[in-house]
C-alpha cells in the first residue's frame, strides 16, 4: 500500500514510491545504478572501443578494463537518474532573509559532450531568498545532479540557475562557474591554462546593477 505525501511547493515526491524525475518518469529503482543489460551494453561498448583502437581486450592489464569502465561510466552519469526536487525536499525551510546567500568554490567533475572528456573547476552559486532557503549542502548536490551527465559548461550553468529560481522562488539567483576543459587541454591547441568563464543571472541579479555589483565584489573577496 502507498501512500500520497505530497510537500510544500511545487515539489512533488511520493514518500513510499520512488522518486519523479525532473522529465516526469519515475525512477524504477532504488538508486542511481544502471540495471543489469545497461551495464552489459556499456561494457561490451568498452570492449569493442579497446579493439577499434588496436588493443587488445584479453591482454593482463586489461580484462577488467571494460567492466570497470563501465561502473565508472554509470558514477559519472548518475544526473541522468537524479532530481533536484528529490535532493532538496528535505532542506527548505523558511526564512526572513533577504540579502545575498552565496556559496563559493563549490568543486565540479563534468564532462564535455562533444569529447566525452572531463571539465573541471569551480561553480559559485548566490540567491536572494523570499521566503525560502536552503541547507548549503543542498546546492553543491544541485550542482553535481547536472555536472554528472554529458554537458556544456554553458547549459550546466543555466541549468543549475533555472533549477533553484524553480525549487526556491527566489527574488535572483547568479551562478557562474569557471573550469578548465581537458578536450582543450590535452589535445587540439593543447592550451593548458585557458579558463572558461560563463554566467548565469536571473531575476534582481540581471535586473538591478547593485545587486549584480555587490554579487561581483563578494566573488572576489
Ligand atoms: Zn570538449
């Protein structure tokens, strides 16, 4: 027997079901694992990826190569199986706070999708509440549910602002995330200390120029 829980806002998660995606599905397993034949699919993808390259998959070193590629494959993919509305139901909680709450160097492990070779660096995250807040803990998991699907640093960082304007309803929200790109760095124009800035401002922050100056000036102190 379930039951129907439903919780503030537009936050929708069936405590005794498993949990609705942010696309509307509902999650069929406990966890953010692939099931069996996905993995299967991943690895013999692995295998044949070995052979294409002249490899080869039996050799000592790299029997288990294609499994534990694999697993790792699924780890770095877990977004696809998250929702922000799972993540943060717990942690909301009202608040008369109405100045910037900024959380700064919040660590990003992403992976381009074009080369399906890993970006990394750093994501700063601030929003005015109105009403609402969040534990701070909440916003580096926000953070990860996106780095940790194929992305372009542009799209992850909209997406990591539209995800909390929508969960939290807050007067802005600024994310900005810089990292460095390993497609760039280890191939091509091979430039190694190139940092790709991008930014994310919604409502005050992109509306009132105090608000965005006294965002920029709290990023560098
Ligand atoms: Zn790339």
């Amino acid at each position: 027997m379930t039951k129907n829980i439903r919780k503030a806002g537009s936050i929708n998660l069936l405590r005794t079901q498993n949990p609705v995606l942010d696309n509307g599905e509902r999650l069929t397993r406990d966890s953010n694992r692939l099931d069996r034949e996905q993995l299967e699919i991943l690895e013999k993808s692995f295998r044949q990826l070995l052979e294409a390259i002249g490899e080869d998959p039996s050799r000592e070193g790299l029997v288990k190569t294609p499994d534990r590629a694999a697993r790792a494959f699924e780890f770095l993919t877990q977004g696809y199986r998250q929702s922000v509305a799972e993540i943060i139901n717990d942690a909301i909680f009202a608040s008369d706070a109405s100045e910037i709450i900024l959380v700064k160097d919040i660590e990003l492990y992403s992976m381009c999708e074009h080369h399906l070779l890993p970006f990394i660096g750093r994501a700063h995250v601030a929003y005015i509440p109105n009403g609402k807040v969040i534990g701070l803990s909440k916003v580096a998991r926000i953070v990860d549910v996106f780095a940790r699907r194929l992305q372009i640093q542009e799209n992850l960082t909209s997406q990591i602002a539209e995800s909390l304007m929508n969960c939290l309803e807050p007067s802005g929200v600024a994310v900005v995330v810089e990292a460095k790109h390993l497609c760039m760095m280890m191939r091509g124009v091979e430039k190694q200390n190139s940092v790709m800035k991008t930014s994310c401002l919604l409502g005050c922050f992109k509306d009132d120029a105090r608000t965005r100056s006294e965002f920029l000036a709290l990023l560098k102190e």
